[in-house]
C-alpha cells in the first residue's frame, strides 16, 4: 500500500506524522473529536485539522459518525491503526 512502481513510498505517505496517526487513535478510542482533543491536551479544531490532513495524505475516509457524536474508524482507518501500533 502506498509504494509507486519504484518501490518508494507515494510522498503524500512520507508526509504522516506520528502527530496526526496519534489524533486518528485518540478519535478511535475517546469516539468523539472533544475527547480525543481533551486526551491529547488539544483543541477539537487541532484534532480534526490533523484527521483531515491524514485522510488527504492517504486518500481516503478514516473515521465515520456513528450517530449523534460518536466516530468510529473506517475499514481504512483501522488499517492504519493497525498498521501504526505495529
């Protein structure tokens, strides 16, 4: 996943900081934005800004609502987590 024909990973890729794939595993388990932002001594605008920023850099959806205010991963974003904690 994310390597071009030469074997390097896509730029975009190269460009996720443990920062951001923090903020998607705050999300992940607080399930809310706001308790992810007070977990990480963040602002909920922080947090989100650094979700929408991995999701551009990987292409794709990493969390979802799943009612009213509470944010589960997508199939991507799991991934990702898996893939990061690894």
């Amino acid at each position: 996943m994310g390597k071009n024909g030469s074997g390097k990973l896509n730029p975009r890729l190269e460009a996720i900081t443990l920062r951001q794939l923090r903020a998607l595993d705050a999300v992940a388990q607080a399930r809310s934005i706001t308790g992810a932002a007070q977990a990480l001594g963040l602002t909920a605008p922080a947090v989100h800004s650094q979700l929408r920023v991995l999701e551009d850099a990987v292409g794709a959806a990493l969390v979802f609502r799943d009612g009213a205010h509470a944010f589960q991963p997508t199939p991507a974003g799991a991934a990702l987590l898996l893939g990061a904690r690894r």
